[in-house]
C-alpha cells in the first residue's frame, strides 16, 4: 500500500476537507431518527399543534438536503482525487513499462503488463475512491448508530449489538470465499479474451481453412468455463443480501417485539421504536459496507503489489563510466569484439561473435530461424547486455552511451512493426521534427512514393487498426520509409522486405545504396538476394558465425550458404 499513499499524498488536503464535508453530512443523517423520535414522543402527546410539527418537519427536510449536499460535494471529490491519482499511476506505470529492457520485459510479459497497466489500476482507483466516500460514512454509522441508541434506550441496543456480529460473520465469511471465486472468473476471463484476440488477428486464416466451426467450438468452450466460474461467484455472494435482510428484519423484528412490550409497560416511548428500526437499517448497511470495504481493500492490496513490482524495478541497463571501457580509435565503425549472450543464462543464443564494418558499408546476416540474427541486432541497439565481450559504435562501447543518444543513431524497420490507426504521413513521422520534404524522400527511397498517391487522400489516408486496408508489402514498405525518414547512422531492416517481390526488392536495395551513402546498413534476411551485394555477410547457425565474407567468397567457402544460394534459385524461400 505505500504506493497508493505515494501518490495520495499530494491530495492529503483535497481528501481531509472532503473527509469532513462527508462526516458533515453524515452526522446529519444520524439525526434524523432522533428528531422523528422527538416529533412522535414529544411534540405530538405534549404540545400537538400543526405548527411545531410543520416546523421540526421542515428541519429534518432541511437537514435531509443538507446531508444530499454534503454527500454529493464530498463523492465528488472522491471521485476527482481517486482519478487524478490513478492518472499519475498509469502514466508513470505505462513510462516504467515501455523503458523496460528486453530482459524485463521477458520476466513480467506483455499480458501480465497490459493487466497491470488496466484491471490493477482499476482496481488500485476504485478503492481511493471508495475507501474515501465509506471509510468515513460507515464507521460513523456504526459507531454513531450504536451510542445515539445506547442514550436513547440501553436495552434495545442490546438487542441490536447481539445481531451485529452475526452479521458480519455471515457478511465477511461469504465476502472471502467470493474474492476467491472472482480471482477464478478474472482467469476464465483472460482466457477468453485470449481466444478472442488470436482470433480476431488470424480471422482471415480461419477463413481460409474452414475452420470457422473449430474455433468456435474452442471460443465456447472457453466461455462456458466462464459462466460456470461466474454462476459460482454470483451465487456464492447472491447469499449475502438476502441474508443480511433476514438478520435485518429479525433484528427489527426482535427490536419491535422488546420494545412493545416496554411501551406497555411505560418503559419506553413508542418513537423511540420507530427510531430504533432506522438505526438499526443504518448500522446494519454500515457493516455491509465496512465489509466491502475489506474486500476492496484486498484486492487495491494484490494490484497496488503488482504495479510496485514494476515501478520499482530498477534499471538495469545503466549507463558505463568510460574510465571502465575506454573508447578504442581505430577505423571500423561497428565492432563485435568476443561477443556471447544467453536470454535465460543457460544455454548460450550468441557464441564468440566476432565482426567489424565500417562506415557507410553493408552488413547481411542470413541464417536459419533461432540462429542468433535478430539477437545480435537486440544488443547492438542494447535492449539487452551482452554476458561477455563488448560492442563499440565508432570506438565507443555501446554501455558508455546516454540511451537517448544512442537510440537515435539507428533507424529501423522490423518484419511485424506496428502501424496505428492514424494518417499514412503521422505513422512515416511517428511523433518526430521531421519535414514533409525528408519524409516524401524516404517513401521514394522506400518504393512507398507511388502507391501512398495512388489513395485519393495521399500522405493522408488513414490506414486501419494495424493497417489491415493496405497489403503487407505496402505495410513493409511504409516500416522501412519509417526507419529512413530520421537519416539514421545507421539503419537496419530485420526481415523487413520478407513481404516484397524481387523487383521491388532489388529496387529498394539499389535506392538505398544510391542515397544513403553515409549510412552503415544491417540487411537481416532469409533470401541471399536481399544480402548478396553486401560488404560484409556472415551466416549464423545455433548463435555461431560459421561463414563471414563476401557473396563470392561464401559462395566458395561456405557449404551452407551455397545450399542456401542454390536453393533459392528461381525466387523461392528457405525455411
């Protein structure tokens, strides 16, 4: 919960003078039973004229709106201080997230992230909000109802203070035992929604393979997981309510009995009753309350532990004092030096990497799926450490650099970035200074130029969610003028023309070669195509170089870049 008071704290005065305003209106509330009491028992026998009950009418109608008021005012700013602290959550939380690194990333996963940064701050809002309009409101009743009865009549009370535990046993016991069962339906729930979103992504594949009637009978198998978690829950805490009006109105009941019985007997006024049966609604709703309260406590508790665990994860890819890894002058530009890396510290994913490539020159790396190719580009961007050895960019070890600065040296496009649902020009721009001029010169570069005006609206055609209304050639190309548009130092394509024909392929290449002279490339593919005119090209099987050259002297010296070259003969893919 020390995350929760973190950011309340700002809204201490906010949330005190709420807590007063809604102690007002709740103090008010209590005296109304007693001024019903002292309208029946006093000013109807003693005095009975119209006017004094017309007017003590007029101030339990006043103090009724009075307390309105003072419960309305002070929800609202419940309200108000609950969404303003859950704001800062989510922004700090989603930041934290997004500046996570790779290995982080890989321990909390992208759903349990999404969760996080969704149901738990839900969760986390919910309770400021409520624990602000009921942490208040039902103790006071509690305690409030109890004394006023106690003064008014000790031996009624009696029989209410009996009820009072039993109801809240009751209360509490099926309150437990139903957050158990609604941590079961939260997981039926992303299971399903699970099933939905791999659906709903790969719908035309469904299609295609008519295996429509499978799918849904695995998206009904799921849902039926869900009703049957959710009918469990919902008539485990179905109970509560109407137990608690049956202790209720045994109560009221008990309550009417005893006190007839003293009226008979001149022990107690028949107001005094009639007091006594709201009284004991209130204190009744109360101890609901402080109930709900426990339960969303609980809950506020597990998220608020669950977002704790990201934001206070520290980050572990600091920058280096360059005293520990000086730079090294030499004339190469990128240089792996001994280089071995493990995502799960067990088996090694890169082993004794050793390159260089200089300015201005293209590297390609071919290998089969899970060799190493785009981990090698993972820590050259550094989204992950290497374990031993180091990379330099100009002499400089990559964990020497600000992050800031070295993240704008590279431009990239990936085979399965995003696009958003927004204007072509915006999704190319992405956020950064760039003039239109550069932009429309990256999507000439990019073969992007012909096809984006071929739309009615140009550069501002607004593609689709993940740009479903264009193919995954034009999505490819629109990556590529993305990472283009900046002038990076240095660009990479990771299997990102994995989509494009031959001609448009080559085209590209030759663009590249043509207008970013200055600009070192890293061409990650699977066709020797789209690496053959590279400076540089090395062939990774299970995380070793076993082939490092040119197109030509692999062709010479490296059996399986020849079975490669020779199995695409013609245009067609390896595996």
């Amino acid at each position: 919960m020390k995350l929760i008071f973190k950011y309340i704290q700002p809204y201490i005065g906010a949330m005190l003078i709420g807590l007063l305003i809604k102690m007002t209106g709740t103090l008010i509330e209590l005296a109304l039973p007693y001024i019903l009491s002292y309208i029946i028992d006093e000013i109807v026998p003693n005095d009975g004229r119209l006017s004094m009950i017309v007017f003590w009418g007029a101030i339990m109608v006043l103090c009724a709106l009075i307390a309105l008021l003072c419960n309305v005012k002070a929800n609202r700013m419940a309200s108000k201080v609950a969404r303003e602290c859950t704001r800062k959550i989510r922004h700090n939380l989603f930041y934290k997230t997004i500046t996570l690194s790779g290995k982080q990333l890989d321990y909390f996963t992208i759903p349990s992230l999404e969760s996080r940064l969704t149901t738990d701050t839900y969760n986390v809002q919910n309770f400021i909000g409520r624990i602000q309009r009921l942490g208040v409101r039902a103790p006071l009743l509690l305690m409030g109802g109890i004394i006023v009865t106690l003064i008014m009549d000790a031996h009624l009370s009696l029989v209410m203070i009996a009820i009072l535990p039993i109801i809240f046993m009751v209360v509490l016991f099926i309150s437990l035992k139903g957050v158990k069962l609604y941590t079961n339906v939260q997981t039926s729930i992303d299971n399903m929604v699970r099933v939905v979103r791999e659906d709903s992504q790969g719908i035309r594949v469904i299609k295609a393979l008519s295996k429509v009637e499978t799918e849904q009978k695995r998206y009904d198998y799921v849902n039926k997981k869900l009703v049957s978690a959710d009918k469990k829950a919902s008539l485990t805490l179905g109970f509560v309510n109407p137990i608690m009006n049956l202790l209720m109105n045994l109560g009221i009941t008990f309550v009417v009995l005893i006190g007839a019985q003293r009226v008979m007997n001149m022990q107690t006024e028949p107001g005094k009753i009639v007091a006594f049966t709201q009284y004991f609604t209130m204190i009744s709703t109360a101890t609901l309350s402080i109930t709900r309260i426990f339960m969303m406590f609980t809950k506020s508790t597990a998220s608020a532990s669950r977002i704790a665990e990201v934001m206070d994860t520290k980050k572990d890819l600091v920058v280096l004092d360059q005293e520990m890894m000086p730079i090294v002058k030499d004339d190469t530009y990128i240089v792996f030096d001994h280089v071995c890396f493990s995502y799960n510290q067990t088996k090694d994913n890169l082993k004794d990497i050793n390159f260089t490539l200089d300015k201005g020159k293209t590297l390609g790396i071919i290998g089969a799926t899970g060799s190493g190719k785009t981990t090698i580009i993972n820590l050259l961007m550094r989204l992950y450490d290497v374990d031993s050895g180091s990379i330099r960019i100009n002499g400089q070890d990559v964990r020497t650099i600000p992050e800031e600065k070295l993240h704008t040296l590279f431009g990239v496009a990936m085979q399965n970035d995003f696009l958003y649902s927004d204007t072509i020009f915006e999704n190319i721009r992405f956020g950064r200074n760039i003039e239109k001029e550069d932009i429309k010169e990256a999507t000439k570069i990019a073969q992007a130029f012909d096809f984006i005006n071929s739309f009615p609206e140009g550069f501002n055609h607004v593609l689709s969610q993940k740009a479903t209304n264009i193919s995954g050639g034009q999505k490819q190309r629109l990556l590529i003028a993305r990472a283009l548009a900046n002038k990076p130092n240095i660009l990479i394509l990771d299997d990102s023309s994995s989509a494009l024909d031959y001609r448009t392929d080559a085209n590209l290449r030759k663009a590249i070669s043509q207008n970013m002279k200055d600009t070192t490339t890293i061409i990650v593919a699977q066709r020797v195509s789209s690496v053959m005119n590279a400076n540089l090209i090395i062939v990774l099987e299970e995380g070793e170089i076993i082939g490092m050259g040119t197109h030509q002297e692999l062709m010479e010296h490296c059996n399986i870049y020849k079975e490669i070259s020779d199995s695409q003969m013609g245009g067609s893919f390896i595996d």
